[in-house]
C-alpha cells in the first residue's frame, strides 16, 4: 500500500501527522506491507501510484497555495476519487475540494463536489458528535473559519463520498476515537484487522466522563 | 482631564493596599479601564518605550532589560511579573507616572502579549519592538501564529525601530514591505545545530515566491539559517551575531556569560544586547550587567529525594517550542533516566481539550534506551501514552497515575533504580510538588 501525505510541510497545523503515525502502527501490526511518502510542492505528484492520500489543515494562505498546486492535477484527483480510492482530508483543507471559496473575494476551488465555503468568524471548540457509522461517538476539536453547505453523512462535520472521506475535524481524529479508526482501517485495507488500541479506548474513557461531568480535569 | 488624574490616583492607592495585602498585579489598571476605557490617552510617553513581544522569552527579556538600564543609571519601569494584557500594561503605566499623565522615568519597557500588541498600539507608538520569536502556541485559542502574526504587522508603526530574530523565518516577514528602521539578530551555527527539522515547520517556504526554502542548519524549532533558491528570502546579515564558545557567547569581542547553558537563554541574551547598545547605552555597563545577571538566574529547580537526583522541567502545555526544549534538555543529559509526564488539565486559562499540540511536540526524543521509566500522571496518561507508543516508545516503560494527589509519592516509589528524575509537567503539578518538598523540609 503506497500512502502520499501531501504538503506535509505546508498543511501541518493541527498535529494532523499523527493520523499518519496511527495509520501506520496499525498496518505495521497486521504486517500489511506499506510505504509513507512525504509530498509537497516541489514534488510531482502521481495519483496512478497511490492507494490512499492524506491531506491535514493549514493556515489560510497556505491553503490557497495548495490550492494552487492542486489545481494541476484536478483531471486526476477526479479520477482518483471516481475509480474509488481512498482519499482523506481532515480541517479546514475540505475548503478545497468544494466548488468555491469566498473570503474577501470568491475564488474557485477545486469543484471536485458541488459544496460551497464562505470564510466568517472563526469557530474554536470541543465537539462531540453522534456517529452513523460507529457505535460510539466523534470526539475531536474545530478550529476554522469556514461555513459551508455539506451534507454531512458520517458524523456531523463528516462526510464520505465513495471512498473519499472528509471531515472538518481537526488533529488526530485517528488517535481520538478508536472505534471510528477500526471502521476507518477495516474500509481501508477491505479487511477485519486485529487491533490493540488499549490506550486509546482508556483514553477515550476519559473523554466521556469529562464530557458528561463538563469539565476538564476527570 | 482632573477626572483621569483622580482615577489614577484611586489606582495608586488601590495598588499600595494590595501591595500590602500581597495581592494583584493587574488590579489598579483593570480599575482605572473600568472607569475610564480611553485612560491609556492619559499618559505622556517617556523619551524611550520599548515592547518586547514573541512566544517565548518574553518575561525574561523584559527583566534582563530592566537590569541592564538600571545598571546604568537610567530610570527604568517594567511590567516586571509578566503581566502583560492590557490590564498588567495601564498598571506599570499608572506606577510609572505622576498624575497628570507625565512619566517619570527615561525608559520605559514593556512585556506585551503576543496577541495584545495590536491592542496597546492603539495608545502607544514605541520607539523599539522586540519579537524575539513566534510560533505556533495555544491554537485552541489564537487560531494560528500567522494570526498572531498578522495582528501584530497590521498595528507597526513606521516610528518603530524593529529589533528581530534573523533566524525565525516568521518573525524575519515583519521586515517584509516596511520602511521601519530595523536591527537585526542572530545565532551562528553552534553546539545544538541540528541538519535536520524535528518539529512541525511553522515556515518553510519562501512568503515571495513560494519556493521552498533550504535550511542549511537548525538552532531549535523553525530557528535556523535559511536561503531562497530564487534570493527572494534569505536570513539577512544581522547587526549582532552570537557565536557560542562553551558556555559563553561572543557577541564582536564582547565576552558574555550565559545561564544554564541554554540556546533560548543565548537569544534572550542576545535580544538585550542588540536593544540596549543600539539605544546608545554604554557597552561597558551591558557587558557588566549581563554577567552579573547570568548568575543571578535562577537554576533549574533540583533536588534530592528518596535516593533521587530530580530536576522539575515546567513545561507549557500547547506551546510545542518550550516543551520541546524539555525533552530537547533531557535526552541532551547523560544517563539513565526516569521521567514524569503530566498535566491535571490542558489549559489553566480556557476550558478546552484539544490535544493536538501533543503532536507537534517531538516525543519521538525520548524513544532511547537510556530512558528506563517514564510516569505519566493525570486523566490525560493515556493520551500520552497513546503519544508516547507511536513515537515507538515500547509501553512496558509506562507507569500510570491517574489521581494528581498520589502522584508525588508515586514518582518516587515507582521510579527505576539507580537513575536520574525528570519531572516534565504544567503548573499545576509543579507547585504542587514544589508545595509538598517545602512541607516537607526539602531544599531546592
């Protein structure tokens, strides 16, 4: 499995790289055999080569730059995700994958689904949401400015479009909830994997006692 | 105008009961806002003011400051304990002036937030603003550094001499498009340069043409000597170069001593220099001051307990850059090791519990054989262990304590034998633990 984390460098704001290092523990524990590459700007890129792409969130100027750069390869990325390979996008990087983003003024996205953005007021809070996919809920953090007219369809702030799966959630959602990175792995590799993710279950244990006593020391 | 001269006069004689009651730094300028929210106008600025803003480093330059002008004769006011809102601001304007708004010292330095410069621009143009470095910090309330940074570019006025960090490619943009007088500073390739990046990179790629820049070394975080392929952005040639020999710094010919052998103490160091003898004061008295003050700081706290040689490392939750230097210091100390992790809550300011920062804090340093044991401490041990396991570290070294209140006695109890502690926590556990030496009878 040849996984691209692209513009690692340049979207990296929210310790998203630990969505990698959790996806790596977990194919490396089932002894799938895999190769991480560490993609940005200067790099041409191949979707032909790759079976899963990651893509973290960025400051706002660095999005476009992204952007950008993305904008040359919209014919493959459309493919890619039409032939059904996995694709995962975490924050405020959805932006631009949508038809359009309008700031100070609207520019054109990437228009790979028919959503819209409009940047207002910056949003900064804990979520906690109910999963139509898994038993227990999504625990995660937003930290962005964008609104958008989603329909979200795994999770609210998640959606999943053939095998692209986004979310607006920031940071390490793999690590976060577990229950949801079994389903995540599972749909990735077509397989029921072994897991020992003991940890992160106690971990978050301590999430929901904190949520249901609404404070922060529990 | 009578009114703002009896509000600062309630503001005084509030500080003076407090100051007897050993309460509140911030109290009179909070007071004097309250009844007045454009007070600031008030206040006649003195012939030189200074901000010092940035991530880090801000509270010790602010003191290193005020002792170098002290040293030399001049009359000098600080926001010296680090409260540096607009609050703790107005309280060392309100200290520092007679009542009809007039100063009454020549220099005037203030400690400012980050996230407050824009604020208390509004009311005071200084003559110098400091930005010793900046990035990413406490996202789950400021957004971004470039936020920060943004805030901070938009209130610069072209009066303002600029004294920066050369080799913080961030703090390097303020440069960008402006006609302000600027100094200069930096750190040449030393003892802690690393070849490769360890962290999360707040700026890597040229803010001109997008290239990416080439990094030929690293100081700490983004802190390095970085160059454009297209010339668009290099590190400039700085004004004031610090070469570091042992645990001095040679800054021309000047010989300066440095305190706890740290490289962030070397920028701090450095930032007070270029600022004081740029600002004209007498190069003699700088040196003399600096060194003096280098023996003045305090150490690290150490001490001895149950058989074990322990150093408390208090570490900023959510500001990876002075975590980092934590485990940066430890996996740099020779030895066997324990070491204690932990936190009773994320944040002592706001309710949130994002725990991405953890990361971008380079745990990975202490995956290494000589690290036996570490503790992790609080609700939050197994997000850090859950850390901790995917920077490779085998969890047969994890020992958990989940009640803060146990926890002390548990370090000690659990640590392995024959090695050196290591105690990384917030605040919380440090002057928890700090409380529980004194009890009993420990000295540090």
């Amino acid at each position: 499995m040849i996984i691209a984390y692209l513009y690692h460098d340049l979207l990296n704001l929210y310790g998203e790289s630990g969505n990698i290092k959790m996806i790596d523990k977990i194919l490396s524990d089932n002894k799938i055999k895999h190769k991480i590459l560490y993609l940005s700007l200067n790099d041409e890129l191949n979707f032909d080569d790759y079976d899963l792409v990651y893509i973290g969130s960025g400051t706002e100027r660095n999005e476009l730059i992204a952007l950008e750069n993305l904008k040359k390869y919209t014919k493959d990325i459309k493919k890619y995700i039409e032939s059904g390979k996995h694709f995962f996008v975490t924050g405020n990087t959805l932006d631009l994958f949508g038809k359009t983003i309008t700031d100070s003024k609207k520019i054109s996205a990437l228009s790979i689904f028919d959503y819209e953005v409009k940047h207002g007021d910056r949003k900064m809070h804990d979520v906690q949401v109910e999963s139509h996919v898994t038993n227990k809920k999504i625990y995660g953090f937003i930290n962005n400015m964008s609104d958008t007219n989603i329909e979200y369809n795994l999770f609210d702030y998640g959606f999943r479009i053939k095998n692209f799966i986004g979310t607006y959630i920031i940071g390490p959602i793999l690590v976060r909830n577990p229950e949801f990175t079994k389903y995540y792995m599972n749909n990735l590799t077509g397989k029921k994997l072994k897991y020992d993710l003991k940890n992160e279950e106690k971990a978050y244990d301590r999430f929901t006692l904190r949520y249901k006593n609404g404070g922060t020391k529990q | 105008m009578y009114m703002n001269g009896i509000i600062i006069l309630l503001a005084k004689l509030s500080h003076k009961i407090l100051h007897l009651t050993g309460k509140g730094s911030t109290f009179p300028g909070d007071f004097a806002l309250k009844l007045n929210k454009n007070i600031f106008k008030h206040f006649k600025m003195t012939e030189t003011v200074i901000f010092v803003t940035g991530t880090t480093g801000k509270t010790s330059v602010t003191g290193c400051l005020y002792e170098i002008y002290k040293h030399s004769n001049y009359k000098v006011a600080c926001n010296i304990k680090g409260a540096n809102l607009s609050g703790g601001v107005l309280t060392t304007l309100i200290d520092s002036s007679k009542l009809n708004g007039k100063s009454k010292v020549d220099v005037l330095i203030l400690e400012v937030d980050e996230r407050f410069v824009k604020v208390i621009s509004k009311y005071i143009t200084p003559n110098y603003l400091i930005i010793n470095n900046l990035s990413r910090d406490q996202l789950a309330r400021n957004g971004h550094h470039e936020l920060v940074f943004e805030g901070i570019n938009n209130s610069i006025k072209k009066e303002t001499t600029l004294v920066i960090n050369a080799d913080d490619p961030l703090v390097n943009m303020f440069s960008l498009g402006k006609k302000n007088k600027i100094i200069y500073y930096g750190v040449s390739k030393n003892k802690y340069s690393t070849k490769n990046m360890t962290n999360s990179y707040d700026v890597c790629y040229c803010p001109i043409c997008n290239s990416k820049l080439d990094f030929k070394y690293f100081n700490y975080g983004n802190l390095g000597y970085y160059t454009c392929p297209n010339n668009d952005y290099n590190r400039p040639k700085c004004d004031f170069e610090a070469v570091l020999k042992g645990d001095r710094v040679l800054i021309g010919n000047d010989n300066i001593s440095i305190a706890n052998d740290a490289l962030y103490n070397v920028y701090n160091t450095l930032a007070c220099y270029s600022l004081a003898i740029s600002n004209g004061v007498d190069k003699n008295k700088v040196i003399d001051a600096l060194n003096n003050l280098s023996m003045k700081v305090k150490r690290l706290n150490t001490f001895n307990y149950n058989g074990f040689e322990t150093t408390m490392l208090l570490s900023k939750n959510e500001t990876p850059i002075s975590y980092n230097q934590s485990l940066n210091y430890i996996s740099n100390q020779k030895g066997d090791k324990t070491v204690v992790i932990g936190y009773t809550r994320i944040s002592g300011r706001y309710n949130m519990m994002d725990i991405s920062w953890m990361y971008d804090v380079n745990f990975e340093l202490l995956n290494r054989k000589e690290v036996k044991r570490i503790i992790l401490i609080g609700s939050y041990a197994y997000d850090i262990a859950t850390r901790l396991e995917l920077a490779g570290i085998d969890k047969k070294k994890f020992k958990y304590v989940i009640d803060p209140e146990e926890s002390f006695d548990f370090i000690f109890n659990n640590a392995y034998k024959n090695t050196k502690l290591y105690c990384v926590v917030y605040f919380d556990l440090n002057y928890k633990y700090l409380d529980i030496l004194k009890k009993r009878g420990v000295k540090l």
